[in-house]
C-alpha cells in the first residue's frame, strides 16, 4: 500500500463508454494520486470480502500518495456495490462519469457489434425490444446512482464526459477541487479526445485480429493499446471504413429513444447536468 493509507479511498465507478479509461489515466497523472496498474478490478460485487490482501497488492507502491484509486464500470449496474464499498471505507470518494444515454447506449451497442457480443445482423429496435439488454439498461443512471449519492454525501462527485471534451483543463480544476489536492496543470497529452467508433469493415477486422489477443494474451493487449502503430492503423482503418452509423435514424426511432431516457436525462437535470440546447462532440 502507500504509507499512511490501508485501503484504496478512490473509486471511478464508471458509466462504461464514457471516457474511464482516460480519467484512470488523468488521475494517475497526478503526484499524489496512486491508480491501480490494472483498470476494472471488479472486485466489488464478484469477491468482496474474500482475498482483500489479494485485491490490495494492486496498490503497492513506493511513492507518498493521498489516494488509492482503481476504476471499475461494473460498479455502477450494482446497487449492492455501493453498500459494499461503503462498508469497506465510508471516507472513500466516489467519481462518476456520465454521458449523454442516447449517445452512450449507441457506442455501446456499437461497441459489442464490435467485440461479437452482439450478431452484426441484431438492429437497435431489436434491443429496445427486448427491454433488459445491459446495452440499455447500462443508459439508466437514475437506477443505482443515487444509493452513491445517498451513502457518500459530499464524497460523491459527477460530471460529464461531453464537458471535459470541451474544456479539459476546467475539468480537471474541478477533480482536484473535489480531491482537496495541491492543483497541478492538466499533464501533457492529457485533454480528453474523440473514440470514433468504427464501422461494419472496421468491426470485422477488429473481431478477428485484435479481439482474440485482448482475450489470450491482456498483458500484450495493453501495451498495444499504447502503441503509436496501433493508433496509427486504427485511424487509418476507420477512415477506410467509416464510422458506425450513429446517426442514420428515423425520426421516429430517435423520438423513441428520447422517450426510452426520459427519466435518466430528468435525473441528470436535479443533479445539474442538463443536455438542453448542446451537441456531443464525440464519438
């Protein structure tokens, strides 16, 4: 662990698709703030309380540190999480990272397209059918959210992923503030970017290239992940392929989807995080 800290007291909770891995990233930026190597322990909620000496070797480290962090996106689908990780350490900070739901739901129907969770041939309509796909219900804040909000009081902080787009350096003032750590200046390279999806030809040869190496061999995947090469390669397949067909719906279906959120885009509202009047910037 870090000297004068027994447990990890820093918690990203997620929403999936909606920039954590750059936040894990951004956090660890910072002096006095230690994230584990490793992104989506998933230890709350699948071990919790079993192997806690096993879980807390993911925070040794040699450095004087304030926090103890780890991100983890299933922690939010999980009302019992929160109670979990309340009774693990009540003093704990709690970030949560929101997106727009439409926008999120559909980068991660894309998304699964991608990883083969989801047949290319299966529509959206088919999804929204169904009712209780994670796809969807991975959109609905206003389900688990506010158990973190009710535990944690001031240690809960959110915001959007849409505003650290537009204005990094404000977000990250606004992370330290929360933190109470000495402000340091966003790190170099540390500006929150577009994810472009990719399409159909691009998912093809994701599935069958990449996919099987995240699955085999993770230590190998994440230093890909870094690779100027694979970055490179990426940009250059998406521009060959395009992008997902993000936007090309009815009016219809996009009434229905506006509909299908009412209620999360009411909750994000009460907690000041309204999308009236704006667009999202990425992808």
């Amino acid at each position: 662990m870090s000297a004068g800290i027994s447990k990890a007291n820093l918690f990203v909770i997620g929403v999936n698709k909606a920039g954590t891995t750059w936040l894990h990233g951004l956090l660890n930026d910072h002096p006095e703030i230690f994230m584990s190597k490793i992104k989506e322990l998933n230890y709350f909620g699948a071990e919790y309380p079993k192997n806690i000496e096993k879980y807390h070797l993911n925070f040794l480290n040699n450095n004087i540190v304030s926090f103890l962090g780890e991100s983890s996106t299933s922690y939010f689908r999980n009302p019992d999480v929160s109670e979990q990780i309340y009774e693990y350490n009540p003093e704990a900070k709690i970030i949560v990272m929101f997106r727009d739901p439409v926008n999120r739901m559909l980068s991660h129907f894309f998304f699964s397209k991608q990883l083969g969770a989801i047949p290319e041939k299966v529509t959206l309509e088919e999804i929204l059918d169904e009712g209780g796909h994670s796809v969807v219900k991975d959109s609905r804040y206003e389900i688990t959210i506010p158990k973190y909000q009710e535990l944690f009081g001031d240690n809960f902080y959110a915001n959007r992923l849409e505003i650290a787009l537009y204005d990094s350096e404000k977000f990250w003032t606004e992370i330290q503030q929360f933190l109470q750590l000495e402000e340091i200046p966003l790190p170099e390279g540390g500006k929150a970017a577009k994810n472009v999806t990719g399409g159909k030809g691009f998912r093809y040869i994701y599935r069958w290239t990449i996919q099987p190496i995240k699955e085999k061999q993770p230590e190998l995947y994440e230093t890909l992940l870094d690779s100027s090469f694979l970055k490179f390669s990426r940009k250059a397949l998406i521009s060959l392929f395009g992008k997902a067909e993000k936007n090309s719906f009815p009016p219809e279906m996009k009434e229905r989807l506006a509909q299908e959120f009412s209620k999360t885009y009411k909750y994000l509202e009460s907690l000041g995080l309204s999308w009236h009047g704006e667009k999202e910037t990425s992808s």
